[in-house]
C-alpha cells in the first residue's frame, strides 16, 4: 500500500499552549500549515490527540491532498507530555497514520533549530527546553514540568508576575507597570487567585509578553523576572560544558528575549535558529519514509 500510495509526511510539534502541524512530501517540501489547541499528552491525552487530528485535517485539506492520504502518511511528533515508550505507544495506536514516530518536543526542537550541527539549544515557549548537541548526540536537562521545574519558560515568568503582584498588594514589593498590568488585566487580586486555581501552564504563558515586554521598557519586576530567568540559564548551559566558542541558539517564543540578560560570553556565538521545532518534526518524518 505505501507503494500504491506515496506517503504525505506529517510533522507535529505539540506545546502545552497549541500545536502546529505541517505537511507535505519528499518531493516538494512541506505544502500546508495549520495550528491547533493544546497538545501536551500528559496533561490531557484524549484533548491532546484531538487537537493535532483537528489540525491535521487542516493541513492536509490546504495542501491540496484527499484526507483519505492520511491512512498512508508517515508521521514524526514531537511532543510536550512524551514520558517514554508506553505513552508513545498510547499516540500511534490513537492515530491513523501508516507510520508515527513519537518522541519528546526536545528531540524536533534541537534539530528544527541547528539542523544536524553541534551546539546548544535553549528553546523557551509554554515550557523550557535546554539541550546540547554534539557528533549527533543530543543531551538535555531541565524541562521536567512545570510545577517542579520549567524555569525561565512563558509558564514561570507568567505565574512569577503574578506572584510579585500579590507581594505588591500585600505592601511586600513596591508597585509597577507589570503589577498594575496584572491587576487590571485579571481583575485585581481575588481575579488573580480565581485565574490561578484553574489556570494550565498555558494559561500562565500568555501572560508572558507582558514580562517581557515590561522588562524591556525597565521595568522593576519584569527585569527581576527575567534577569532571575538568565541566571537560570546561564547556570543551565554551564552544566552542559558549554564554552566561549560553542554556538547558542536561543529559540521559541520567550527564549531570544534573553539575550540582552546572558553574560557575553554566552552570546559572543548567538545563532538564529535554521527553522521551528515544527520544521525539525518534518526533517525527521523525511527521513523515517526514506528508512
């Protein structure tokens, strides 16, 4: 059958805020693009799997290709929430792609940001992803979860600014244009703890930018936040050996906005990042069809 019908390959790269998925083929590279909902396989399995099928449909319908092709798609996820093979088997059998290959968001984020090269990626979104690659060995710490772990992600600085706001009402830390931000965008202070019972990472990663974009106008607490975040990550990257020379590639949607707060030699070999974990996903779907 995969003869009869050439294989469309599949990259997903699924976050704890949304999902992105791309396809395409061999031949002409990826076709389409369409976004979804949460995809953190842990957090929420059966919402996970829905939101990358929803997103999937998309792709494949904008790329021109009959949805009866996904049947014969091969498939590379790269995933939030991926625990290891039981949790990886649990996705495949829950797809109806011809071949599906799970792994770890870290794995299609380190090869969507410097390809095959060796070096160190720090890739910030709703989560933290701190990895270095070198002779195509790849080596990551950190990132467990959020609620023991994920320092200097969206998720840490958004639940870090509504932590100093509450210091702020309680006379504890003096006000700012973040603290008055928080305030008046979640209604106060009782807006802050009710939006906190309930919130998801996720949740607490959309209120990121306001750190960041605070931080960069001055701002006492977002600075704070994110300068508490750098030394996280300059700590982080230490751990991994890195040296002067060794190149660094700051990625995601929170992770460039730290380059002013690393120390200089950390960004005397800042690089852009080739392409998103998204792009890593269908680099290594292409090369689980040509297996």
């Amino acid at each position: 059958m995969m003869d009869q019908y050439p294989p469309i390959l599949i990259g997903v790269d699924g976050g704890g805020t949304g999902c992105r998925v791309v396809v395409g083929t061999a031949q002409d590279g990826i076709l389409a693009e369409a976004k979804g909902g949460r995809a953190n396989v842990s957090t929420n399995f059966d919402e996970a799997i829905a939101h990358i099928l929803e997103a999937t449909r998309a792709a494949v319908k904008d790329a021109g290709q009959d949805l009866e092709q996904m049947n014969h798609a091969v498939a590379h996820l790269g995933l939030a929430g991926f625990t290891g093979p039981e949790i990886g088997k649990r996705v495949t059998d829950a797809l109806p792609f011809a071949k599906s290959i799970v792994t770890e968001d870290t794995t299609t984020t380190i090869v969507g940001a410097i390809g095959a090269d060796d070096g160190y990626v720090v890739a910030l979104g709703t989560g933290t992803i701190i990895a270095r690659q070198r002779s195509a060995v790849q080596t990551c710490i950190g990132g467990w979860c959020y609620q023991v772990s994920d320092q200097a992600s969206g998720a840490w600085l958004g639940h870090g600014a509504l932590e100093q706001t509450l210091l702020v009402v309680d006379g504890i830390v003096a006000p700012s244009a973040l603290s008055d931000r928080m305030l008046e965008k979640l209604g106060g202070a009782a807006g802050i703890v009710q939006f906190s019972l309930k919130a998801r990472p996720g949740d607490f990663g959309t209120l990121a930018p306001d750190v960041v974009e605070t931080a960069a106008a001055g701002d006492a607490i977002g600075t704070m936040l994110m300068q508490r975040g750098a030394d996280y990550l300059k700590n982080a990257i230490g751990a991994l050996e890195y040296q002067t020379n060794d190149i660094l590639c700051l990625s995601g949607g929170v992770g460039p906005h730290y380059a002013p707060y690393l120390p200089e030699h950390m960004t005397a070999n800042l690089v852009s990042a080739k392409g998103r974990a998204v792009d890593g996903a269908f680099a290594l779907a292409m090369t689980a069809a040509a297996e």
